[in-house]
C-alpha cells in the first residue's frame, strides 16, 4: 500500500449544481476526471482529515469502480472514517438518513438521479452536508473554484476493499463500516407510518404493484413491502438493481414506467401502483385505472398525513418548488398552514425543514419528502399513500374524487421538449423576458393575462436571493404557464412548460386532461413560439 500523488491539470466543465455534477459516463471514466473532482469535493468542504463520511450509489454502471476511487481517496486525504453501503448501494433518501442517524460530515452520493446508465450513458456524484440535504450553493461554488486550480490529488495505491458484506475493516489509516444499505432505513419507515394497518389492508386482498426499474430501491421495496407488510413476492417488479437499469430510463412517469401504467389501466388492475427512480428520490402514483399527477399526490399527502403516526401531530407548514400546480396552497388555504414557494431544488427545502417552518414539500417531477431526511424520497411516498388509504379504506380513485369536491382540481401538465438546441432554447426564454411587462391584460385565445414576471426567491431563513428561476405567466380565473430550461440532462437543453388551470365546478372535475388544458397549451404556443424556437411541433414527454 503507498500513497501517491498524482500531478494534474484542471479540467473544464465541472460545474456541479444541487444535484451534483452529471455527464456522461465515459467522462468520468477518463484520465484523472473523478480523481480531480473528489480531490476538488475535500477543498470545497475544508479537507477530509479527521471527518467521517457516508458513501453510496445507485448501483448505475462504473459505480463500483467509482466507490473504490473515493475510498482510496478518502484514505490519502486523512479521513477517518467511511460508512458505505454493501456494494456501495444507497438510494439517494437512504443516504440522507445515515447521514443525519450518525451524524458525520456529510457524504458523496454516486448517482444521475433518474438519467440512463451504462458505458455510454451518465454518470453523476454529489455532496450531501451533514444536515442530510444537497450541497448549498456556497459549497458548490467552492468546489468549483477547486476544479479550476486543482494540480495534484492523494489517492493510496491498493487492492480494492470488500465492500461486499457488512462487517469492519480498514485502508490504512481509516476505519470503513460497510452496513447493510436497507435496515436503517426501513426502521425509520416503521417509526413513521402504521406498518400494522397496512399490513392488515393487503393481507384483506388489496393489491399492490411496485415497479423499482432495474433500479437501487428494489432491494428497498421487497425488504420493506414484501418482507415486512407482507405483500406477495412478485409485488416488486424489476427489483434487482442493473447497471444500465435493464436497458430503460428509470424515471417513474407514464412514458419510461409504461408497462406499469398498462397494467394499472387494464381490467385485472390491481388496487395500487407505483414506481420509483433511479437513486429512489422520485415517485409516480396509480390507482385503477388512474394516474395520479405528482402535484396531486403532494396535495393529497398534506390534506391526509396527519393518519400516518410519524405526522399525528399535524404539519408545521408546507413548500412546494415553483412548479409544482398550486392544488397543494389550496390544501394550505383550508387548513391554516404557512404554504411557501420556491425555486427548483431541495436545498431550498433543506433550510424551511431546517428552521421547522415546514413538514412536507414536493416538486412536480415527482419528487416528494418531509422531514424525516433532506431529499426527497420515493418509497416513502408510497407508504404514506398506502397508510393512508389503509385508514380511509377508500380507493386511489375515491381519494382524488373526495379531494377535487372538497379543495377544487387543478388540471395540470408539463410537456418536456428534451436535447434542443440550447442557443435557439435561451433565444426563446430571452423573447420571453423582452415581452413580460407588456403581457399583463392581454388577451390569448381567450384568456386574459393577469401577471408575467421571473421568479426570484428571497429564502426567508438565509436571506439569500435566488434569480432567474423561470417565466410565469398567469391568467384570470387560475390558469398558468411556466417555462424553464432544466439543467438535468447531460446533451442540449431541456425546455419544460409547466401547464395549468383550476376547476372547482363540481360537474367539471372528470375531464381528460388534455382537453381541460387545451386552451393553456394553445397559450403556450401563442406566446413563446415553441415550435419557430425549437423546431419541435410536439413534446418528447408529457407528464
């Protein structure tokens, strides 16, 4: 065993947002590019020596390889200690937990979230603080900075460690505690939600079907559902994790969960369905014959989650990004809660969970959470829906019926317009910006605009303030357009619109939603020229 140190050179690109930084795997793979970002990850957060850290990843390909990197790494840099998941698994949620159970200085989590993998598709790695939750920008942009000056990197010249089976054993200097990636987690589930309730609503012929995608919450979903509530074994689906996610796109929505959702459709549906990410943060929701959109999930949690024991007490207050429908301030509105909107990303979550302004919060790319952990977490989604629906003794359908009659429906969609252009995709958003003052009481195929501006958000508990966070567009009588260009792919842009309108008459709440919201996407159009801008006359993916 030897220390070296390796000499290198900065290397472009290594923009890390709140999600990481992301590329394509082959990337990660070449000379010295995940080296010089882990080295780049110690200077941004002071140093390793002396901390303790959690590792983990979603099991994506090079993810193995990735955590024996990190490993050797954390050893050259004086770490004292590394808890890491057998074969470096953890959902992204998991990870949270561990972090805050054993309170360490934070961990490095190896995932792209709901992106592809495999040798050439992506590859991703990030920081999570010791509260839990994402890197905040401050720690971003040190790592950064870092990558930009970067010259060397320590890294011990040794076999791989057994990360195979829980147990304790050593790399030089620095203790490494593989643990079984799954237990603490699902004992956190059991202290939140009435496991016997749910047990005694399946074992009464409630049927469950979960699909994890070739992805890291399978071992999750069988422990906890099929071991401990008792589900059938074959209620998980796809539940052995894959390092290219058995050759799909592990994003839980009607598009990559397909056969899923087919199977919730047909006439031998059973009574609940559900799926999960890549990295378990994301969730999608069914019922028979019933796609449950991620806002309306959110909403549904917070009108309800006072059933579940983890939540009897009532919610301090709730957040939604700005996004996300506002089916959720409605919910807020009836029960007296503080409802806060803010800009895409957990970290903005992370500081109202924090400060106790909150308990629940969700984003409408289906990712929801509390503040149990700092991410957003899938799993636990489905057993606060299942308890839920075990103490109401209702149907995902009745569910959504009860909550449109008693808060109205908000019909609500986002149309993806993935890997355009992104010149002609920053074109279209600067068009937008040049038009919004002059917006405001303008007529649209019959909608009048009551508001146009770009979301900036003072946090109330830092008092940063965060610009630049997307075009809202709203119209008289409830209606809305959003537009943002996402940072989370790994080619091009990818131009999301975020669609919406409100229904409250009571004879209205069961129209298909396309044609509820056909008057918004034809606003959309109208106004941003989507087509002229990206050269696409429909979307890749609607939600």
């Amino acid at each position: 065993m030897e220390l070296l140190t390796i000499e290198t050179k900065p290397i472009e690109g290594q923009k890390p947002g709140t999600s990481g930084l992301r590329k394509k795997t082959h990337v990660f793979m070449g000379p010295h590019y995940l080296e010089n970002f882990v080295e780049a990850i110690w200077a941004g957060i002071g140093g390793a020596a002396g901390k303790t850290f959690v590792l983990g990843g979603d099991g994506r390909y090079f993810n193995d390889r990735a955590a024996q990197v990190v490993l050797r790494m954390a050893a050259a840099s004086g770490a004292a200690k590394i808890i890491v998941g057998t074969d470096a698994l953890l959902s992204t949620p998991a990870a949270s937990n561990l972090i805050r159970k054993r309170k360490t200085d934070g961990g490095i989590i190896m995932s792209a979230s709901h992106n592809p993998g495999g040798p050439q598709e992506d590859f991703g790695i990030k920081f999570n603080t010791p509260n839990g939750g994402p890197a905040p920008e401050d720690v971003t942009n040190r790592i950064f900075e870092a990558t930009k000056t970067i010259e060397r990197y320590r890294i011990l010249e040794s076999q791989d460690v057994d990360i195979s089976r829980p147990g304790m054993t050593s790399l030089g200097d620095m203790q490494i505690e593989v643990v079984d990636p799954v237990e603490d987690y699902a004992s956190l589930m059991e202290e939140l939600f009435d496991f016997d309730a749910i047990s005694s609503l399946l074992k009464g012929g409630f049927r469950i079907s979960f699909d994890a995608m070739h992805a890291v919450t399978g071992p999750y979903a069988t422990a906890i559902l099929e071991g401990r509530l008792g589900a059938p074994r074959g209620t998980v689906l796809n539940g052995t994790p894959s390092p290219d996610f058995g050759g799909g796109h592990p994003d839980p929505n009607p598009i990559w969960a397909k056969p899923l959702v087919d199977r919730m459709m047909s006439e031998t549906a059973p009574d609940f369905g559900a799926a999960s990410d890549g990295d378990g943060d994301r969730n999608m929701i069914l019922g028979k014959g019933i796609y449950v959109t991620p806002s309306d999930s959110l909403a549904v949690l917070a009108a309800n989650a006072q059933l579940a024991p983890g939540y009897r007490d009532g919610l301090a207050g709730v957040a939604r990004s700005m996004p996300t429908s506002r089916a959720l301030d409605q919910v807020a509105n009836a029960r007296g809660l503080d409802c806060y909107e803010t800009p895409t990303g957990w970290k903005f979550f992370g500081n109202l969970l924090d400060d106790g302004r909150i308990t629940l919060c969700g984003e409408e790319s289906a990712g929801t959470g509390s503040d149990h952990v700092r991410e957003k977490d899938g799993l636990w989604a489905v057993l606060l829906w299942l308890n839920i629906l075990a103490e109401t003794k209702q149907s995902v359908a009745e569910m959504l019926a009860r909550h449109w009659q008693e808060f109205g429906r908000n019909y609500y969609s986002r149309h993806d317009y993935e890997a355009v252009d992104a010149a002609r995709a920053n074109d279209m958003m600067d068009a937008l910006r040049a038009k919004l003052e002059s917006l405001p009481g303008t007529v649209v195929h019959g909608l009048t605009v009551a508001s146009a501006d770009e979301f900036a958000y003072d946090d109330p508990v830092d008092g940063s303030r965060a610009e630049g966070q997307g075009i809202r567009i709203s119209f008289e009588g409830g209606g809305r357009i959003v537009f943002r260009l996402s940072g989370t792919g790994t080619v091009g842009a990818t131009l999301r619109v975020y669609l919406e309108d409100v229904e409250t008459d009571p004879a209205q709440l069961q129209r298909p939603t396309d044609e509820a919201l056909a008057t918004v996407i034809a606003c959309a159009e109208k106004i941003a020229q989507i087509a002229h801008y990206t050269g696409r006359t429909e979307p890749d993916v609607r939600t």
